[in-house]
C-alpha cells in the first residue's frame, strides 16, 4: 500500500477538537497532513456530514481515526470513496442498525453511566467525578479540570444515531484499545475489535488514550497511513 498523506481526526462526545492536541504535532513531524474536526454534536446526522465536508477537501486518500462516540461516526462518513482506512482509538465500532448508546446499552460494566447529566433538552454532560474518576483517571489534575469545565456536551439522539453501511465492513480498519478505560471497558472493546477483524493495538491508558498516550495513538495512525 502506498503512503496516505491525509490524516483526518474526529474527537468523541464530552470533547472537542483540542483533544487532539498532543497528537497532532506528531503527526505533522512526519509529514503527515491533519485536519482535526470540530463537531456539532447536535445530531448523529449533522456530525457525520461534517466529517464528509472535511474528507470532501482532502487531495487524496484519507486515514479517518474516530475516538470514542467518534467511532461511530466516522463508521458511517468512512464510506466516502477518498477514505482508505479507519483508525479507531477506544471508539464505537457500530454495525448497521446499531448506534453508539445502543452498543453502550449493552456492556456488562458501564461505570460512566452513573455520571452522567442530562439537561432539560436532552443533552448531555459528565460529572465531575465522571472526568475525575473514569474518563480521564491517568491525567493530571490540571489537565482533568481542562477537560471538565471545557467538556461538549452531546444531545443524547446523537448517541442514538443508527449507522446505514459500516465502513469498517468493506474498509482496512485499525484500533487501539485503553486497557485502563473505564468508559468503554477493554473486554467491550476487543468484541467491537474482534468483530471488525481490525489490527489492534493496546495502550496502558485510560479512554482518552490520545491526551494520556499520544505517542501510541500516533503510531498507530502512521502505521495505518503505510
């Protein structure tokens, strides 16, 4: 497989562009090209149609690297013709007809559930003890007091949002597992991997495996661009 030069990076729910932030310099250092986009997360709709407008710029083949509820979004904008492979870092690995909240429904251990927030139009935020304790446990203080007070809240129908064709299915995919994540705990996550028959690797890091362990999730994405 010849080199991929387009690396496109898609942050998770309760985050943002910024959660990138360790990685992409990185990547850039290897001449990679990065866009990092920044979702809406409004609707599942609305986010994976801005991952196809930032694929649709790109020059060429794309390496799409979704984290966590990412995952599945960029399970479904990764049918777009220019996407030759898939990175995902502790993400959702939906199948068609299934969501983000639906695969969540279904773990065995789900910690972060308690922590969670609605508000009184459906969207969601975490708790302090939620970014504290499970989704950022290997961080600094400073840097879980960052994630807290700057957190995206999701609406809860993005969680739901049905993938229609899993890229995953017909495109090279790749994933790294947390082995300390306590949002989406390993074991769920080798099922999701196992499923996909991806190439795995593992990082000794919580869910945000990008801010806790750049160095892994960036050769991951380097070995998946060739």
């Amino acid at each position: 497989m010849s080199k991929i030069s387009n690396i496109v990076l898609v942050h998770g729910a309760w985050a943002d562009a910024s959660s990138w932030s360790k990685v992409i310099p990185l990547l850039v250092g290897e001449g990679l090209n990065v866009t990092a986009v920044q979702l809406p997360l409004n609707s599942y709709e609305a986010d994976v149609n801005t991952v196809s407008r930032a694929i649709e710029l790109e020059d060429g083949p794309v390496v799409l690297v979704g984290h966590s509820y990412g995952g599945s979004v960029v399970t479904q904008a990764g049918n777009h013709a220019k996407v030759a492979a898939l990175v995902y870092v502790d993400g959702f690995a939906p199948d068609a007809g299934e969501s983000a909240g639906s695969l969540f429904a279904q773990f065995e251990s789900a910690p972060l559930n308690p922590e969670i927030r609605p508000d009184a139009e459906g969207f969601l935020k975490l708790s302090k003890a939620g970014i504290f304790d499970v989704f950022a446990q290997d961080l600094t203080a400073a840097e879980k007091s960052l994630l807290l007070v700057t957190q995206g809240p999701i609406s809860g129908a993005a969680l739901g949002g049905t993938v229609a064709e899993a890229a995953w299915r017909t495109k090279s995919s790749w994933y790294l597992i947390g082995d300390q994540d306590r949002a989406i705990p390993r074991g769920e996550q080798e099922k999701m991997a196992t499923r996909m028959k991806a190439n795995v690797a593992h990082a000794d890091a919580s869910h945000v495996a990008m801010l806790a362990q750049p160095n892994a999730v960036a050769d991951l994405i380097c070995k998946a661009a060739g």
